[in-house]
C-alpha cells in the first residue's frame, strides 16, 4: 500500500521536473531564435547600406581601399549565410 503511494508521489515529482525543465528549454530556445532573426535582419540592413555606399563601386575597384573593402564584404556575406532562415 504504501509503495503506491511512494511511487504515484516519485512518478509525480519528476513529471513535475520533467515538465519544468522542457518548459525552461522552449523559453531559452525563443529567446535565442528571436535573436537570431534581428541580428538577420539586422545584417540584411548592413548590407543594404554598405551596396548602397559602394553603388558606383569607387572602393571596390580601388588598390589599397579595395582589399579591405573586400574583406569586410566576405565577413558580411559569410555572417548573413549562418543567419539565413532555414524554412
């Protein structure tokens, strides 16, 4: 008799765990997903500007402005790729 009763009480516990822990885990996956689609859209804003002040490719095309130039593009670039929406 009293093993039921000690076993509805442990199977009660660690549901009540259980549920706390996948609860906190959902909340700390929005938070971060959330975070990861302003920092997107925030980078596309980056990228807009930065084509726009290049529009007539004067820093591009330049020697010693344009490795650099070059540079700063392929970082962006390979940012924007791991903060693509997948779906």
């Amino acid at each position: 008799m009293y093993i039921n009763i000690y076993l509805i009480i442990s199977v009660v516990i660690v549901f009540a765990i259980l549920l706390y822990t996948i609860f906190n885990l959902y909340r700390k996956n929005y938070i971060y997903e959330n975070w990861i689609f302003e920092t997107n859209d925030s980078l596309k804003d980056i990228l807009d500007k930065w084509r726009a002040i290049d529009s007539k490719q004067m820093f591009e095309k330049d020697d010693e402005v344009g490795v650099v130039y070059e540079d700063i593009d392929e970082l962006i670039k390979e940012i924007e790729t791991r903060t693509t929406y997948n779906g």
